[in-house]
C-alpha cells in the first residue's frame, strides 16, 4: 500500500494535519506538500505518479474550481478529493458534477478523514450526504453530465472568464479545438452562445468567496 499521495494547501498547520490523514490511509506512502497549485503542477510533473490528491478549494492561485480543472488535465486518472472548512451544497454538487473523487470538511476527524481516504484510494467516491442537495445545483448538473472531460475543462475555463486563447494556452490545444469543444458544449446546453452558457450553468460556477477560512 505504498505510493505517493499530494497535499495542496497554503495552511501549513491544515496541510500537517491533512498529511497525517494521507500516511494512516497509505502506510509507507510519500506524502508531498505544497501550498498552490503552481507548485502542485510542477510536483505532478515528476515520477511515479501520485495515487491521490488533496486539493484545498481556496488557494491564491485558484479560482473556484479552477485549481481541480488544471490539475486534472496534469493527469486525468489520479482521483482528487477537495478539502474546505465551507460546508455549503453548492461547492458539493458543484466538485461531483466536475469529476472530483470526494468532497471533505476539514472539521472533520483526522482518523474519519483517513477512513474517507481509504474508500476513495479503492476506487470509491465519498460526498458528504448529510448537506442537502440543492434542486438548482442538481438540473446544472443534469445539463453537464455527457460532456467529456475535455469538454467539462473548456466549460470550467469558460466559466472563469477565460477567452479561447486564453484557454488554448491553458489547456495546451488550438484555438480550434477549444472552439470544436465549445460548439459541443453549446449543443448539449441547448444555447448558441457563451451567455447563454454561462447562465445555464451559473450555479455550479458562480461560488462566493467566503471572507474567513
């Protein structure tokens, strides 16, 4: 049961704690730490790859969910659980529909947070079930659940007030693939513009910054 697990959190008491949790769930696991996912991007980048990732949903350098969208283009297969203090449906229903593997509280337990770990690394998923659902949230997801992950990333980056060269850049496509995926999107949406899409989605993108942690 060893392997690496990557702890990406600017706390640096939070991200102790959170290491704790990943060792009890990997025994003899390397556990690496960093505080963006700038940082993050570049510990992906090096080998063997990580079997999980905790991602903290507010760092500096990310905007709502835009740090899970970049690490999961990094690499696609390893699953990445979302760790936050904010217990709100929303940021829930929200990481479900995105593909994250699991949404945890930091008020949580460090040995319930590992038993959580556990079940993700053997290819489960957790979501809190005790945050009630929100109808709203639910019909977003609906709208989104056959797009392809490529697609879903070109909707995210959308959402974050990107341009398609900006998104180009990002992702490492062209231009016109950003565009192939974004007529794609539209059609699945029933809308023909970034407006439209945008406001067919807005509950699963639009997450308020919280003013403590």
């Amino acid at each position: 049961m060893s392997g690496r697990i990557l702890v990406v959190d600017d706390h640096p008491l939070t991200r102790e704690g959170l290491s704790l949790a990943a060792r009890a769930t990997l025994p003899g696991a390397t556990v690496v730490g960093v505080a963006s996912i700038a940082d993050a991007m570049v510990a992906m980048q090096s080998k063997p790859a990580f079997r999980l990732i905790l991602l903290d949903f507010q760092l500096a350098d990310a905007h709502g969910y835009s740090g899970l969208l970049k690490l999961q283009h990094q690499d696609p297969h390893v699953p990445i659980v979302m760790i936050t203090s904010r217990e709100e449906a929303s940021l829930v229903e929200a990481a479900k529909a995105l593909g994250a593997a699991g949404f945890v509280f930091k008020s949580r337990p460090i040995d319930e947070i590992a038993a959580i770990l556990k079940r993700i690394v053997a290819g489960g998923t957790y979501f809190p079930s005790e945050i009630a659902a929100s109808p709203t949230i639910a019909a977003a997801r609906a709208r989104i659940a056959d797009l392809s992950p490529a697609q879903n990333a070109v909707l995210l980056a959308l959402a974050d007030g990107r341009s398609n060269k900006e998104i180009a850049r990002d992702l490492d496509v062209t231009e016109a693939t950003v565009k192939a995926h974004l007529t794609a999107v539209f059609r699945r949406l029933g809308v023909s513009n970034r407006t439209q899409a945008l406001l067919a989605v807005r509950p699963l993108f639009e997450v308020d910054e919280a003013p403590t942690r």
